[in-house]
C-alpha cells in the first residue's frame, strides 16, 4: 500500500511543477473541466487536497471544498495544501483510516486511489489549460488508466464526478487518453 501513497506523491510533485508555472494570464484560462477555468479548477484541487488531509488527521480543514482556498496567492495556496497533504497521507495508520466523500465513507485504500486520481487529473488538465503538458508525468497517467480500465469504473460516471469516456485516438499521449477516460472532451481544447 505504501506504492500508492508514493504515487500520490508523485502526481503532487507532478502537479506542483505545473502550478509553478501557473501565471497570472493563465487563470481565467478554459480547462478541460467543463466550465471551470484554471483559477477554479486549482481552487478545487487545493480545497480538496485540504480536506483530504483533515480527513487523515481529524482536523478542521477551515473551509467547505468550494470556498476560496488560493487567496491572493495560488502557488502558495498549493504548496500548503501539498505539504498538509503529504504529511497526512505519510501518517502512520492513514490507509486504515474511512475516508468520507462526497458520495460517502470509503476505506483507506480507496480514498487513496480516488486522491491519486484528482491530483494526476486536475493537474493534467491544468497542464493542458496552460500549455505545460510536457510537465505530466505518462507513466502516472498511464499506471491509473490501466487500474480504471481494470475495475467496475461506471459506477464512479456520475453527475458532478466523471462523464461517460470520450474518443481518444489509441496513440494520444497518456493524459490525454485518462482525461477522455474520464469524460473530458479535449478537442475544444486541441
């Protein structure tokens, strides 16, 4: 189990070097989150890493997941949230733990998967959003394709988390053929 935290790791490592290089010019950007741009797709990602990590820890996350988490600052806003995050899922026991979602409790390991897969998406399609794919990491992608596509994923393609799959040609890069796993539409996108 501990392979999973250390990809969770790994795709907030991931995704902080693609928030680094997140401007002031990229916010109001389109993502391939239907109808959020770059500025609310980092605030959901970074409310949801806080209150992944109260979850693990019985904290307060001081905040509901869509409040304003970024403040005047995203890039400090993610790196907080990023070292909450880790600490909480590198606490001794933080698999064992029920993790409450918003579809309801969850044991550990699943809680885990459903976190590698919004920290390696979210920051995928933020890549996309500002022109840094080159940042993500496919093997990632790829590894958690191949674990979607290995479970009964089609009762997670629900209103409000995932769409049904969209085309995506065979040969696409491999955080592209996850995102239209999915349910996102790149092609508005290119």
């Amino acid at each position: 189990m501990n392979n999973l935290i250390d990809r969770i790791d790994r795709a907030i490592g991931m995704t902080a070097a693609i928030v680094t290089g997140i401007t002031g010019d990229h916010l109001a950007a389109p993502t391939p989150c239907p109808g959020w741009d770059v500025r609310a797709e980092l605030n959901h990602l970074v409310g949801g890493m806080r209150i992944f990590a109260a979850q693990l820890t019985g904290a307060d996350p001081g905040g509901e997941h869509e409040d304003d988490w970024l403040g005047a600052d995203p890039p400090a806003a993610f790196a907080e949230a990023a070292r909450l995050d880790r600490a909480a899922w590198r606490r001794p026991g933080a698999l064992e733990r029920t993790v409450r979602l918003g579809f309801g409790a969850v044991p550990g390991p699943m809680a885990a998967l459903v976190h590698l897969t919004e920290v390696l998406a979210h920051g995928a399609d933020l890549a996309i959003a500002t022109g840094q794919e080159r940042l993500v990491d496919g093997q990632s992608c790829d590894d958690l394709l191949a674990a979607m596509r290995g479970m009964d994923f089609d009762a997670f393609r629900l209103p409000g988390m995932f769409g049904p799959e969209v085309h995506q040609a065979g040969d696409a890069p491999a955080h592209r053929r996850l995102l239209a796993f999915l349910g996102r539409d790149l092609s508005a996108l290119g």
